[in-house]
C-alpha cells in the first residue's frame, strides 16, 4: 500500500504541476487522456500485484524453512533461575536455564529430556549452586595466569572434553547431545575451565592432607573379604588389595570432607543463594 500511495502522490503531484503551468499560460499543452491515465493506472496497479506476491511467496519460503529446521535441536527460552554469592564479590554468579539443561546435558548415561522436569532441574541446580560456591572459594588464591600457566589450564580442557567424550561414547555423540540443547564449542570449554579450576581448588585443599591409617585398611579389607573365606572362593591376600582400598577410602574421606565444606559454605556469612524464578 506504501508503494501504491507514493505513486498515486506523484501522479496527483504532477497534475497539480500540469494545472499551474497552464494556467500560467505555458505554450506547452499538458495534457492527460482518461484512456492514458487508465493505462498507467493498470500498470501500477500490476506491478503493486507483483512487489505483493513476491514478498508473500518470501515470507511463505522463510516458514517453511523454519518448520523443516533439524527436530533434534531444542529452542530453549532462556531465563534467570539464581544467583549465588559467598560475599566475597560485588557481583554474584548468576545461573540461568540454559545453565541447568547444559548440565543435564553433560551427565554421562542421563537421557536428555524434551521438556525437564522440576526434580531434573532444581538437582542441575542444586550442583550448580555448589560448584559456584566452590569457584568463588578458589578465585580469593592468586591466579596462575602466567602463558605457562594458561597453557596448563588449555590443556587439562583439552583433556577434559576427550575424556568426557569417552564417557558419552565418541566426539560425535556427545556434538549431537550439545546441539539438542544449543550448547557451543567454546561455551563448552568455559564450563570445562570452570569445572578444572574447581577440582585443582580441592585438590590442593583436601588430597594433600588426607590420611588413611593401616588400621583403616586392615578394617576394610576384613569387612570386605572376611566373610568369603572357607567359602570356595578365591580370596586376594591383604598386600595385594592394600593400594586399590587406600585409594577407595581416599576417595571416600575426600568426598566426606567436600560435602562438609560445602554444607559449610552454604550457612557461612555472607553467603545469599537467591532464587529469581523457581523451576
């Protein structure tokens, strides 16, 4: 309708022009027969059908596009869920949905859900909330930020991904799980070099100092292996599981100590989790 109204104007425009140069007594005739007139008209009003169609049969392709895009991706209207801080900054750490659905997403052995439920993802929330509390922890250490350093880091996350790669079966498969959720390579290594600098935080926290006692490994060993005996059963002598029990009670006491701290961190001062849209 713009374009016909622009043109009709121009045609009224020059009518009007026509009209004051004659009666300015201009010896040139301008004049315009109903039969002329009634032509132009026609084909204005054609190439107005024309510049119509053309812009339906765009408007047409582009839906179609959009209802043939891959099935497999998930449009995911993002939002804010949380923000968490220990105090230690100005600013909290805000975590949104996609947030939530990329770690669901980078679980190994969990399906992805069309649609999470609330148990889905107030349980990506809640690990989440954690590893946040843990990170603003390691953040207060001076940075190893040094090009050796850096370098370390690139690649541990280089590490990361072949091994998380691993556990989803191939490269392939676990490209396949980002796209359904619209997670990117490079948004994929930022949650890796999250997650390092993380367990090196721990590490240097907890492993260091943690003590398992030949007590604990006689203890062990005899409630792990002491009801087998006269069995029939083979059962492996104390010096040849002694280094696999020190490393599964490690483990153990470490994940102990963790959970602790982390519970820790949750009711120190200054710690605010503050939940902006429940899910």
């Amino acid at each position: 309708m713009k374009i016909e109204n622009r043109k009709m104007k121009s045609e009224n425009s020059s009518e009007r022009r026509c009209a004051q140069k004659c009666d300015a007594g201009d010896s040139r005739e301008f004049k315009i027969s109903a039969e002329n007139y009634g032509s132009r008209s026609n084909l204005h009003f054609a190439f107005f059908n024309f510049q119509f169609s053309l812009l339906f049969i765009l408007i047409l392709g582009a839906s179609l596009f959009g209802t043939v895009a891959p099935a497999s991706a998930q449009n995911i209207p993002d939002k804010m869920v949380a923000t968490v801080t220990n105090g230690s900054r100005a600013t909290p750490d805000l975590i949104t949905y996609s947030d939530l659905v990329w770690q669901l997403a980078l679980e190994p052995g969990t399906p992805i859900p069309e649609h999470p439920n609330s148990a889905q993802l107030n349980h990506a929330l809640h690990l989440l909330e954690d590893q946040l509390l843990i990170l603003q922890e390691a953040r207060k250490l001076p940075s190893a930020d040094t090009p050796e350093g850096i370098a370390a880091r690139d690649k541990e996350v280089y590490v990361r991904r072949n091994e998380l790669a691993s556990a989803f079966g191939g490269q392939q498969v676990m490209q396949d799980r980002m796209a359904r959720v619209g997670l990117s390579n490079e948004q994929l290594d930022l949650i890796l070099r999250d997650r390092v600098m993380v367990d090196q935080y721990l590490d240097f926290r907890f492993r260091a100092f943690t003590i398992v006692t030949d007590k604990e490994i006689q203890d062990r060993y005899a409630q792990t292996y002491g009801g087998l005996k006269n069995s029939g059963r083979i059962v492996p002598k104390l010096e040849e599981v002694r280094s696999r029990i020190k490393d599964e009670l490690t483990e153990q006491k470490i994940e102990g100590d963790i959970d602790k701290f982390v519970d820790d961190l949750r009711d120190q001062p200054g710690t605010e989790i503050v939940v902006l849209n429940p899910v």
